[in-house]
C-alpha cells in the first residue's frame, strides 16, 4: 500500500506541474493499464479496484496538496523562469511521444490530428484572455456548472499519456485561480475561517466532482481509442504537446525582464527539457 502511495504522488506532482503528464508517470511506473483497468471495471471488480485505487488517489491528493504553495509562489515571484521551466518540460516531452510513431508511414489521417489538436490549443490561447482574468470563481450557478465542466476536461487529459491536465487548466485560464483557491482553503481550515472554508468549498466541490466524472467518463474511450485507433493518438499527442509552448507564450504574463531572469529562464528551460526526457526513457 505504502508503495502504492507514493507511486500516487508521483502522479500527483506531475499532474500539478503544467508539461509533466501525470499519464506518462503512471506509465513509466509500470501502472496504467491496471489504473485504467481498475477506473473502467470498478463495479464489476469493487474490492479488488478499491484495494488498488485508494492508495493512488490518496498518494496524489497529497502531493496536490503539498505542492500547491510552491508552484503558487514560484508563479508570483519568478514569472519568466517558471513558465520557461514548464515549456521545457513540454518540449521535453517530444522524444517519449516520439518514439511511439517512429518508423511507421505517415498518412493523411495522422497529420489531420496533428493540425486539429495543435489548432485547437493555439485558437484558444489566441481566442482566451490572460491566464486567469477569465476564470470566473464566484459562486453563482453559471460558474458552478462551468468549474464542473472544467474539472470533467482537465481530469480526462489528466490520464492520457503524454498530456498534462494542469497544462490544459493552464491553457483554459484557471490553472493560477484554482491552485490559489486550494491554498486559501487550506489556510482558512488552519485558522477555522468558515467565511473562507465556504468559499473554498463552493469552489471546489464542482470542480472535485467534475474531476472524478471526468475520469470515469473518459477512461473507457482512451482504452478504446488506444486499441483501436494508437498511431491516431499519438500524432493527436504530439500536434497538442507542440502547440502548448506556443499557447502559454501567448496567455502567460512575464513580469519585468532583466539579464539575470533571461538567464535563469534558459538555465530554467535546459532543465525542465531535461528532467522531462529522462522521465520519459
């Protein structure tokens, strides 16, 4: 179990990071297929799923947790390095997805999902405000509904291997909202601040349960769509992990730029690149 656990809060640091894939993780640690075995057949094999789940999900629930005011305060003070640090885990990404389509013939098809997916992420971003100004977390029932459907899409790339559903937060505008929200929840529980617990639950309860309907709902077709249809994913993949540097240039703000944070900001690429390669080996 304890094993288990912390296999969890790989997942869960990774999907907390925007670039990292919380699917790649899973993968690289020799769990997905049961992962997604397990979501898929849950009543069918309850105990047996469960045994398996709770671990995982509580393993990255604290990750989620402990890593929030890091990523948080690295937004807030280093703008620049940490949006190149993200970029670089993205690109670095490209090999391990890579790998998946060499040596086999390109088609029609495959460059058709390349360009729909890397349109898509681009048109957003283009379309979107800056990261955040969009989010709308007041308490009313447009915005209920719509944090459900925010948590539904960010949990379903969530387990697709290859794509990060922090960075799918990131590109919709709530990313930065939602993880302060989390952390001034958290603060508002230690100092038994009910005005600030209510708001924090109002917030996220829907997007909770959209997460959780999310990966339910999606788990089934990605099985599916990985049998059947793999080198389809793959490029679809790979048009959406492109697309993303692009995308978070375009929403993210960088603050003031000096020598020092250009600097620091290569050093931060070269080293996301890096560490999101290795873990892709």
């Amino acid at each position: 179990m304890l094993k288990n656990i912390l296999k969890g809060m790989v997942i869960g640091v990774a999907n907390i990071i925007p670039g990292v894939s919380g699917g790649t993780m899973a993968v690289s640690m020799g769990i997905y297929d049961t992962l997604i075995h397990c979501v898929t057949h849950l009543f069918s094999e309850f105990q047996k799923s469960l045994k398996f789940l709770i671990p995982i999900f509580l393993g990255a629930g604290i990750a989620l947790v402990g890593l929030s005011f890091v990523i948080e305060f690295l937004f807030e003070n280093y703008p620049l390095p940490t949006n190149l640090l993200f970029i670089g885990l993205i690109v670095g990404g490209l090999p391990a997805i890579g790998k998946k389509v060499k040596g086999t013939k390109i088609q029609a098809g495959h460059i058709i999902a390349f360009l729909a997916f890397f349109a898509l992420v681009v048109g957003m971003a283009a379309l979107g405000e800056t990261e955040g100004n969009a989010a709308d977390l007041s308490l009313s029932l447009i915005s209920i509904i719509k944090l459900f459907f925010i948590g539904m899409i960010t949990s379903a790339t969530m387990i697709v291997p290859g794509v990060s559903g922090s960075m799918i937060l990131l590109l919709l505008g709530y990313y930065n909202p939602i993880l302060a929200t989390i952390n001034d929840f958290i603060k508002a529980l230690v100092a038994f601040d009910m005005a600030g617990i209510l708001q924090g639950v109002g917030v996220l309860t829907p997007f909770g349960i959209g997460v959780v309907v999310g990966i339910f709902a999606i788990a089934k077709a990605i099985e599916v769509i990985f049998e059947k249809f793999p080198l389809y994913a793959y490029w679809a993949i790979i048009g959406l992990i492109v697309a993303s540097p692009v995308a978070i240039l375009l929403m993210s703000t960088f603050g003031t730029i000096t020598v020092l944070s250009v600097l620091s900001s290569v050093i931060a690429f070269a080293g996301g690149f890096f560490i999101a390669m290795k873990l892709g080996e």
